[in-house]
C-alpha cells in the first residue's frame, strides 16, 4: 500500500513539474520583444475602439502582435504573452467596425466579427488601404531601441 502511494506522489510530482516547466511555449522560449505605444488619428482626431495589427515581412522570423485604441486612440502592443513587438520590420493593418448607422461597434472579446459582417450588424469603416493585409501602405519598422513610439495619422479617403 506504501509503494502505491509512493508512486502516485512520484508521478504526480513530475507532473508538476512538466506544468510547471510548460513544453517550450511559455513567456521564457518567447523571443524578446520592445515596447511600443503610438497613437492612431483619422482626419486629425482619436480613433477609439480600432485594432492595430503588426505583421512581420518575415513571419518564419516573428509573430504578430497587436493592440487596441483607447478614447485618446492610444494603443500599446502586445505579442504572444509579452508586451511590445519583436524588432524587425511589419506590415500594419488598422481595423475600425462601424454600425450601419455610422457608430462606432465597440467589439468585446471572444465577439466573431466575421459573422456580426455576415449578418450586416458591423461593416469595416477603414479604406481597405489601412484595414487590408494585402493593400495596407502602412508600414513599421521596430528597433531594438526601449520604449519605442509609433503613431498614424490616417485620412478618410
């Protein structure tokens, strides 16, 4: 009966252990990133509830990393489980949803945009220009440089 016991506090120990430990996806095997913060402005004004996306050029090399504006339209981004990006330089997507009605949609987490599109309810307000991985003209380059800030100004056209 002692040696069952001591088994099970055994494997249960190195259980514990491999929790613990994770399996090499944890914030320890991340790649080291840099803060960065900016501001997004449309026609010269915040633009609140907008998700900013960086998309590395290279994504063998890093993974993306966002953020979303504030009523000031400050962001601060976030990769993975750290803050801040990987240096290196990015593709950069703004995506702003908008009722039918003009109104901003504040989107809460865990929402699927896709099919609040689908059924008309939000609609991108953003020209594809700034909002499209494969149109955007918007472009950022992070060094490795602390506390880096980056903003847009965007126009509606």
């Amino acid at each position: 009966m002692n040696s069952r016991l001591s088994i099970d506090a055994t494997v249960a120990a190195v259980l514990a252990i491999f929790a613990l430990a994770g399996c090499g996806n944890g914030a320890a095997d991340a790649p080291k990133t840099v803060p960065v913060t900016g501001t997004v402005t449309l026609a010269g004004a915040p633009l609140a509830n907008a998700t900013i996306q960086f998309t590395p050029t290279d994504a063998t090399k890093m993974n993306p990393c966002s953020g979303i504006t504030n009523a000031q339209g400050k962001y601060e981004l976030v990769q993975s489980v750290n803050k801040g990006a990987v240096p290196g330089p990015y593709k950069v997507t703004i995506e702003y949803y908008a009722k039918p009605d003009g109104t901003a949609a504040v989107l809460e987490d865990g929402i699927d945009i896709e099919q609040l599109k689908k059924q008309g309810l939000v609609q991108q307000a953003l020209p594809a220009k700034y909002s499209d991985l494969e149109q955007t003209e918007l472009k950022a380059d992070v060094s490795d440089k602390r506390d880096q800030k980056i903003d847009f100004s965007l126009t509606k056209e």
